[in-house]
C-alpha cells in the first residue's frame, strides 16, 4: 500500500523515525508520499527521503498556511527547486549542513536539485479556518503553483480547508478541460467530491474517515474506488482506535480496512486498487 500523503519528517518523530519507517514497511506501506510545507522544513524532507530512497517520494510547493504577506521569497525557493535553477546550489549545501545535525542517525548523501525528483507539486492551496487575511495572497500562490505544475506535467497535491468555494472558482477561472491531482484530507460534502472527481482529482482519505459521525465515511462510499487515495497525512488526524495520539504510516491498513467494510468489500480491493491509482497519478 502507498501513503500518499505524510509528514514523518516532522519533529515529532524525532525520537523514534527509524522505527516508524520500520514499522510501516513491516504493515505493507513500502510507499510514503512527503509533501513539502516551506523552506523551515525542505532539509529535514529532503534528508528523509534520501535516506530512505527506495520507500519515499518527494513533492515541492508552499504550504497555504506558511503564504503571508512576505510570500514571494518562499514562492522563489518553491521555483528554484522545481525548475533546477542554478543559483540554488548554495543553499543546497547549508540544507546538507542542517539536516546533517537534524538527522543525524541517518546514513545518506544528497542528490542535485531537480524536477524529476518530485512527483508532484504540493502540498498547495487555500486554508481559511484560522484566517482569512491573505486570501488575495494564497490565492496568487495556488494559481502560480498550479501553472508551474502544468508546464512540469505534475499532478497537484491540495489542502483545501474551509475554502471549497474560493478554490472551484480558482479552478473555474483556469478553465482546464480536466485537472491532475488529489484533494488531500478531503473535508468536503459529498457533491462537492463528485464535483472535483468530475475535474479530474482524486480523493485523498485518511483516519478522519474512522471518526464517529465523520462526513468523510459518506464521501468514501460514494465516490468511485478508483479516485480514492490512502493517506495518514501523520503525525496528524490519526485513525481509531489510536485518535489522539500521533499518526503514522503503519496505520494505513487501518484505513483501508474501514474503508472495505464501509464499502462491502474486501481489504485487498481497496489496497490494490488504491495502490494503482497512486502509481498512475504520480508515476511511481
């Protein structure tokens, strides 16, 4: 199975991120997805998935919660990498640096910027829970990314929260015949999944899905099983019966049974079926 979707970069795996890595592959995850949030986090990502090469996938793009009003200097760092551009070699060396003392008790080298180490742009788009201040700004920030993923031939990782509204009109605007990408932790109804299905995303379904009275397990129902993406987005919105504490990627068989049973089918359906739409939309 793929988590497409995790943070295991995070400090809160400081104390023990070997074993959680370990503990993944042992449940049938070989796969992890590291979305990227803003240039405070790039070297720990980075040295994490050089790390581990063989079980983790990197994706590149600003975080909506990290756009405020001094955005362009991260929205610069996002180009630089995506597109190789040469002046960034310099900060690659002091990333190397940092993540030496971050992650110490790792073993790995790092491999020169470029486009095809990413498999996707993200994670990107418009959150209006806390604050909606900058709208104008994130939403300047998400159509840039987008175009960049589109000249790439990148799919799109989105966090929409709270924002549904404004981000079908981003996407209305574009006006695309079809779109590329997943909505990840997907907090929508469930017209509004068929919506983004209609436009070509899929569906990015986590341990919300196990919540009691959680609208995601309607949404998880309906849509296609195909358009379905497995995710933790850990250490976050971890599923039963570990709610409340942190989250990792070895609970993504966790979700997809919750998912079979909701479905009325079996486990190695959703894993597998789950599984190939993920090597499809990221070409893993």
């Amino acid at each position: 199975m793929i988590d497409t979707h995790c943070h295991l970069y995070d400090e809160a795996f400081d104390s023990d991120r070997s074993a959680a890595v370990s503990r993944a592959i042992d449940a049938g995850v070989d796969t992890m997805l590291l979305p990227a949030i803003d240039s405070l986090s790039h070297h720990r990502q980075e040295a994490l998935a050089t790390a581990y090469p063989q079980h983790f996938r990197q994706m590149m793009g600003l975080h909506p919660t990290s756009v405020n009003a001094d955005f362009q200097k991260e929205l610069d760092i996002v180009q630089h990498k995506l597109f190789e551009i040469e002046n960034l070699k310099v900060k690659s060396e002091t990333s190397q640096e940092r993540a030496s003392q971050d992650l110490n008790n790792f073993n790995f080298h790092f491999s020169p910027f470029n486009s095809k180490k990413y498999v996707a742009v993200g994670e990107i788009g418009l959150d209006l829970y806390w604050d909606k201040t900058f709208l104008d700004q994130q939403l300047h920030v998400l159509r840039q990314q987008m175009l960049w993923a589109e000249q790439l031939g990148l799919p799109v990782c989105l966090h929409v929260r709270k924002a549904h509204n404004e981000l079908f009109g981003l996407l209305r605007d574009l006006n695309r015949p079809q779109y590329s990408g997943v909505m990840h932790c997907f907090g929508g109804s469930v017209q509004e999944a068929h919506r983004a299905v209609e436009m070509g995303f899929h569906i990015g379904i986590g341990g919300v899905v196990t919540y009691k009275n959680a609208t995601l397990a309607d949404v998880a129902r309906a849509v296609p099983l195909d358009r379905i993406l497995l995710e933790t987005d850990s250490p976050y919105l971890p599923p039963v019966p570990y709610r409340g504490k942190r989250n990792e990627s070895s609970y993504i068989p966790i979700i997809a049974d919750f998912i079979a049973t909701l479905r009325g089918i079996t486990l190695q359906e959703v894993a597998d079926t789950t599984t190939a739409s993920a090597r499809q939309l990221f070409r893993l």
